[in-house]
C-alpha cells in the first residue's frame, strides 16, 4: 500500500511537471519570458481581495510578494508587460501610493487561450485516449482522494 501511495505521488507530480511544461510551451510562443509568464499567471488567477462590495486588483508589492520576486524587479517586468499591451497599471483609488496591475482584454485573452490550449487540450487528448473503465475508475478515484483531502 505503501509503496502504491509513494508511486501515485510521484505520478501527480510528474504529471503537473508536463503540464507546467506545456504552459511554458504555450508563453514562448507568445514570446513571453517565464517571469513575465508568471506574472500573467499571478493576474490570471487572482480573484481580488475582497474588501466590502469591491474586489480589488492586486498591487505590485503583493504581485512580488507571490512570486518571490522584489518590487523594484517586477516594476521593470511590469513595464515589458504594459508596453505590449498585456496589462494595465492604476492608481489606489484610497492609498496613492499603491499601484494596482490588471490583465488586460488582449492580456486577458491571451491568458484564456494560453489557459485552453495547454491546460484543456492537452489532458482532453491524454484522457480521450483512455478507455471509459479505467476512465471512470479515475474518475471515481480522483473524487475520492478530493473528498478525503477536503476533509483534512
């Protein structure tokens, strides 16, 4: 059992490794460096900070804060990013001080199609290929292990 625990492990792991890798594939043929790649990402999925009614874009410091990166380096990643038209930089509303970063439509796009085509597609093909028994065992499996680690 053991042993089976260690190996399906390894497999998640290696599994998110190609993923990752296709979405790597995915950024350098939009001529995207990885940091700036993970910056996007950072913005893609952000949901905002929820303070009140107003969800919130995230600020540089918090962006650099994410991603291990020191705000002065990521002002000049940031900058590459706006300057082709990815993201939008705004002012704090309440603190003047604070720089927000958002994706923008075309950087919003990109990251959709980014998101579709390596993430979607590819497990799409992996899985179609699968025969529906052992499909469905997955399937069955993989709600298990969610339910199990909800409850942790």
């Amino acid at each position: 059992m053991k042993e089976n625990i260690m190996e399906i492990q390894e497999n998640l792991e290696l599994i998110n490794n190609l993923i990752q890798s296709k979405y790597l594939e995915s950024a350098k043929k939009c001529n995207l460096t990885l940091e700036q790649f993970h910056i996007l990402i950072e913005l893609y999925y952000h949901h905002g900070s929820m303070i009140s009614d107003e969800i919130l874009p995230l600020s540089i410091g918090e962006i650099a804060e994410d991603i291990g990166n020191a705000p002065h380096t990521l002002s000049e990643r940031i900058k590459r990013l706006e300057k082709k038209d990815l993201i939008k930089k705004v002012r704090d509303e309440k603190d003047l001080r604070i720089t927000r970063v958002l994706l923008s439509p075309k950087g919003k796009s990109l990251m959709e199609n980014i998101d579709n085509e390596s993430n979607f597609i590819f497990i799409y093909h992996a899985l179609e290929k699968m025969d529906e028994k052992l499909l469905n065992n997955l399937l069955d499996g993989l709600k298990q292990l969610k339910m199990n680690l909800s409850k942790e």
